[in-house]
C-alpha cells in the first residue's frame, strides 16, 4: 500500500488533514524537480535522493530538503556529479523562493553533497563505518526517494539490503539480525546525537523542535523500520524480496502495510500513530509556525500550548508502540528475543 491507501485501509479519510495535503504535496514536489533534471545527462549512474519529509511524503511549505547525489559510478564527464550538484542547489534555491523557507540541507555536513554509494554500501560496522556513512545508508533503507532516476535508486536500495544478506545465511523463519542490529544502531546514534546536543541552562536554540521532531516523526521513522523484520510475513518470500517492496514506501504506508492482519487493538494502535504525525505536521506546516516552536525557551516550554499539545500526543504515541511491539502476541516474542539482547 502507499501512504494514501495506508490512509484509506485505516478508515481515516477525512481525518488526518495534515497528513493527506503533505501527501499531495511531496507527491507534487517530487515530480516537480525530476521533470526539472530529466533532460540532465547523468549518463545512468548518477541519481538525485531526498530524504527526510519529502521522502517520508510529510513536506511542507516549511520543509527543508536533505539530498544526495549519489554515484554509482565513474561518469564519463569527471565533472558531471559537481554540475548535477549546482543544478539541484539551484532548483532548491527556486523552490525556496515559492514557498518562502529555505530548502537547504540541514547544517551537519551529512547531505547536499555527491558521494559514491560503494563505500557507503560495503563499509559496514568497524572503524571505517563512520557516523556519517551509516546515517546515509540507514536513510537509504528507511527513507529516501528518487529526483532522477527511480531505476537506479531501486537498484541502489537493493544492493544495500543485499549487503546485509547475502554474505550470510538468513534463514525465512528468522529475523536478518546484521540488518536489524544495524537500525537499532541507527536509532541510538540519533538519540545519542540528541542528548549530546541537549540544551545547558536552556540556551540551544530550536532546542524544542528538536525535542518534538525526536518523540515523533523520529520515533515512528525507525518503529516502522524495525517492525517489518520481526512481523507476521508470508515465510515463503525470500527476503531479499520482501525487503525491496517493504522497504520502497514511506514509513507510515510501511506501518500500516505490515499491521494489515493485525488484531483490531493493534490496528487502533496504528491509527493512533497517524494522528500523532497529522498532528504535527498541523502545527509545523509553515515558517511561522516553526518559528514559533523554535523560539519557546526550553526552560519555559511547559507553559506552551502547542508544546503541550504535540507532547501530549507523543506519550499516546509512545504508548501506541509499546501496544504493537509488546502486546500484539506475534509480535512480542520477537521483541523479547531480537530487541532487548
């Protein structure tokens, strides 16, 4: 299912405004800006991949946009990934100026940027395995989508998911726990992240939209990552085809894709999940709105309202995951066996 079908199957057309405009406009979006590269000669080994909210189909009018020019190979121009690069900061500039926020990468250094995808695919775990290397192959997985070439973006992903079974045997009763161990990874390096990041005497700013982005969309991005590899499946399907179609839609079409046969208390859990995220992007859907998050104090946050409002329904969230992972009886003995050691 898509994210607007996952909408559909939970009987919450109607219900999730939000949600089903950032829908529309990702979709918008994302056709926009591959229609503005199709005449770029990228000679077939070069793909433009955002991630983030417009890969997550929750872009809004405030959204920034994290990207890569991914290189699968030597073009035969040396200087063809610098000018896709220029031509996408360019477009980026344009849709900036439409939408009235700025669409650059995020400050980390991580995206905006060509890279080549072997080390990227190859370098797992080690000292070579950077932070920076692991959080684009996890964004690979968990959320990305093609600006370019979705045939090469499909082949990328597949080589990814590849890496992490077929040098190992992977038995189809059982979990592939080099890539399940990986996205736990993943989640405590973004967590880690965080705290070290964590506001001294309240003084970081934007220190309140980290916090809320942290208990929400960061929260349900990795749940609906790990919950497809320990639950319910058709044993019969190899893995390595699961894991291509699981892992091509957006977080929360993988949630609900997943959930499908799943007990009616799990299924309102998972509904639960949709409204939390509707419910943020209402209150982030635009640069005033972000701004006015970004501003409040952190020592001062729990006199706010739309603070209060968004944490509130972070702790039903947490509490809809904790149904899913530990109460849906499929699903918890692989939570005990495969998360907790």
């Amino acid at each position: 299912m898509d994210l607007a079908e996952s909408i559909a199957h939970l009987g919450l057309e109607g219900s999730v405004p939000g949600l089903s405009g950032a829908i529309k406009r990702s979709e918008e979006t994302t056709k926009r800006i591959h229609a503005a590269l199709s005449d770029f000669d990228a000679g077939g080994v070069m793909d433009v991949v955002a991630f983030g909210s417009l890969a997550r189909q929750e872009y809004t009018t405030a959204s920034d946009v994290d990207y890569l020019v991914l290189v699968n190979a030597m073009h035969t121009d040396p200087a063809a990934p610098r000018a896709l690069l220029q031509r996408v900061k360019t477009l980026l500039a344009d849709e900036a100026k439409a939408d009235g926020s700025s669409k650059a990468p995020g400050t980390s250094g991580i995206f905006g940027r060509a890279i080549g995808v072997f080390d990227i695919i190859n370098q797992v775990g080690l000292e070579g395995d950077t932070n920076s290397s692991h959080t684009v192959r996890m964004e690979i997985i968990q959320e990305s989508v093609s600006l370019l070439n979705p045939q090469l973006h499909a082949e990328i992903l597949g080589s990814t998911l590849g890496r992490y079974i077929t040098l190992f045997d992977v038995p189809l009763h059982r979990p592939p726990r080099f890539l399940l161990n990986d996205m736990l990874r993943y989640w405590r390096q973004i967590t880690v992240d965080y705290q070290a990041k964590a506001p001294i005497g309240g003084e970081e700013p934007k220190a309140v939209l980290r916090h809320l982005k942290l208990v929400t969309t960061r929260k349900n991005f990795i749940a609906s990552s790990i919950l497809p590899l320990i639950a319910p499946r058709d044993a019969a399907v190899p893995w390595e085809d699961y894991l291509k179609d699981v892992y091509t839609v957006p977080p929360l079409a993988r949630l609900a894709t997943v959930t499908q046969s799943a007990p009616e208390d799990v299924l309102g859990a998972v509904r639960t999940v949709f409204s939390t995220i509707d419910l943020f992007i209402q209150h982030t859907d635009s640069a005033d709105k972000r701004t006015q998050l970004e501003k409040i104090p952190w020592e001062t946050r729990k006199d706010d309202a739309d603070y209060n409002a968004i944490r509130e329904a972070a702790k039903r969230l947490q509490l809809a995951f904790e149904s899913i992972f530990l109460d849906w009886p499929d699903v918890r003995e692989n939570t005990r066996k495969y998360l907790v050691l």
